[in-house]
C-alpha cells in the first residue's frame, strides 16, 4: 500500500470532525458517537490493488468546550462569543519508514508525533464558516496549517444534513522537506530538495443520515490536488488523490 495515503486521510479527518461544531451545551452534558466506517480511494501505488481500510469513528464533545475525535484531533473551544470558535488543537501526524516500500528510497523516515497549535473558526451565518488552524509539527521542527470555507444544508431532506467545503493546506521548508525530499546518497532515484508553501488543495463533501435518534450513517468524498512542490518530487505517482468513506456510528 503507498505510504502516502495515511497522509492522505488528513483533509478528510478535519472534514468528519468539524461537521459537528460545538454548541451551548447544558453543563455536565456530552455528545458523543461511537461506529466504523470503511475507507478508500485512489492513492495506491500502480499496479497495487485500490485500499480498502477499517477505520473507526469517535467524536465526542463536552459543554466545557472539549473535543475529541478518532482522526487524532483533540481540542479546547475557549470562545463564549456567538458565531466565533478559537482555542488550542491537537492532532496526530502519521509514521513512515522508507525501507518499507521501494519506491520512497532516498526519503525521510517520519516518525508518529503529537503537534500541537490553535484554531479559528468564523461563521458567516448559521450554516456557513470560515476555517483555520496553525500545528507546529514536532516531528519535522516546522509549522502546517490549513484555510478553508464550509457550507452545510440541515432542510433538504428530513434527517439529512450536507456539508461542503474547500480549503488549502500549507506547510513550511521542514515540513515538506520531511514528507517530499529525495536524497540520491540515501537510495533515491535523485536529488530533489521541496520549499515551503502550497501543500495541497481540497474539496469535499459530507452526508449525514440520522436514521433515528441514536444511529447515524456517515459518508465523505475528499479530492485532494498536491501542489507544485510536493508533486515533483520523485515520490509522489499521482498529484491528484480521492478518498471515499462511509461508516455507520451509535450517538449517546
């Protein structure tokens, strides 16, 4: 399997774990889910078979404005201002070991770290918000962060709830130096050295059917486009990634 597909998963991670913002909830009260969903999409080395992954779902959120979620995102919302969430973020970057698949030979092991930063969050309306977060990866030494804008749609249908969104994610010289850098005295095909900026781009879509008060079906799309650095590098087979998932998750 291409070790870039974990990396992959990332936008769809931040898709599944903002379409349920926090809200004022009465004190000692919780919101929580629990499921499995099953992963795909397009990242595959050629000739390898498409993935087929198990991943599981949790999110869960307190009315003291912590959150949690199974995509290795945790947060504090601090904010008491109507239409505006900020406060400190967590997320779990993904391992890679080169000797693992031939075709990352000459590229940087990344080792599973905890980064840590902030997120901003500004709504536009009820239904439409302003995103951004800022992670010093720790694993890199460098900063990433992501911008984007989400629309979701509660009354198209009873029970149902669409969400929309678009973004663009950006990295410093050590972070993508760590992810996309290629060194010919270390294995690889030859040298390639990234600079910081334009990560990627991505859009995606969420559909949430609550098929009654305590199950919930979840489904997302994601296609993310690498930017100019990260797709030359001798690494990376395909510039353009699509991530499907669906999963079925208990609310309590």
């Amino acid at each position: 399997m291409n070790k870039l597909f974990p990396l992959m998963l990332l936008p769809l991670c931040g898709l599944v774990c903002a379409e349920d913002s926090m809200s004022m909830m009465p004190d000692g009260s919780r919101d929580m889910y629990v499921g499995i969903a099953v992963v795909t999409g397009n990242a595959a080395a050629a000739g390898e078979k498409r993935p087929v992954l198990l991943r599981p779902l949790l999110q869960a959120e307190w009315s003291n404005g912590i959150f949690v979620s199974s995509g290795g995102i945790a947060g504090w919302h601090l904010s008491q201002t109507a239409g505006v969430e900020y406060g400190p973020l967590l997320a779990s970057t993904n391992s890679r070991e080169p000797r693992d698949d031939r075709r990352l030979r000459g590229s940087h092991a990344i080792r599973g770290s905890l980064d840590a930063g902030g997120f901003f969050n500004y709504y536009l309306g009820e239904d439409a918000r302003l995103r951004a977060s800022i992670l010093y990866d720790t694993s890199a030494h460098g900063f990433r962060g992501d911008v984007g804008v989400q629309r979701s749609w509660t009354g198209l249908a009873p029970h149902h709830t669409l969400s929309l969104s678009a973004g663009v994610s950006l990295a410093s010289d050590p972070v993508m130096r760590e992810r996309y850098e290629v060194r010919r005295d270390a294995g690889g095909v030859r040298d390639y050295t990234p600079s910081g900026g334009m990560a990627s781009v991505n859009a995606g879509a969420n559909w949430n059917w609550s098929l009654n008060s305590r199950w919930l079906l979840s489904s997302a799309v994601t296609v993310t486009r690498l930017g100019s650095e990260p797709a030359a590098s001798p690494i990376v087979e395909r510039r353009t990634f699509t991530v499907l998932s669906t999963g079925l998750a208990y609310r309590f």
